[in-house]
C-alpha cells in the first residue's frame, strides 16, 4: 500500500550523505516490489526523475 499520491509534494531525503534533500513531487507510484513501496519523483532542484523507495520519503511540514 502507498503512503503518497500522485501530485503530492514530499520531502525526498537522500541515502547518500553528500545529496542535499529538498522537496519532490510524486509523479507516480510504482508496484510495490515484495515489502517495499516505491514512487517516481521529481525533485525541485534537480531537472529529472528518480525512482526512490518510501522509506526516503517524508511528508512536508505545513
């Protein structure tokens, strides 16, 4: 089951500690592979999509 919706924003938190986390846009979710949930998203600071599992994604504070 998916967390997030198409069109939601979130906070995309990357693994790696160098990658600066911003806010994304979910362009879809994908199937979910075993356990794991995953989404294509967008970021506001990058100019293209990157598939990223749930657990990467937090929704953004109002």
């Amino acid at each position: 089951m998916h967390k997030f919706k198409a069109g939601e924003r979130v906070l995309y938190r990357p693994a790696s500690p160098w990658e600066r986390g911003s806010s994304a846009e979910i362009i879809r979710p994908l199937p979910v592979d075993g356990t794991v949930a995953f989404y294509r998203v967008r970021s506001e600071a990058e100019q293209f999509e990157r598939v990223v599992p749930e657990e990467r994604l937090a929704p953004l504070p109002h």
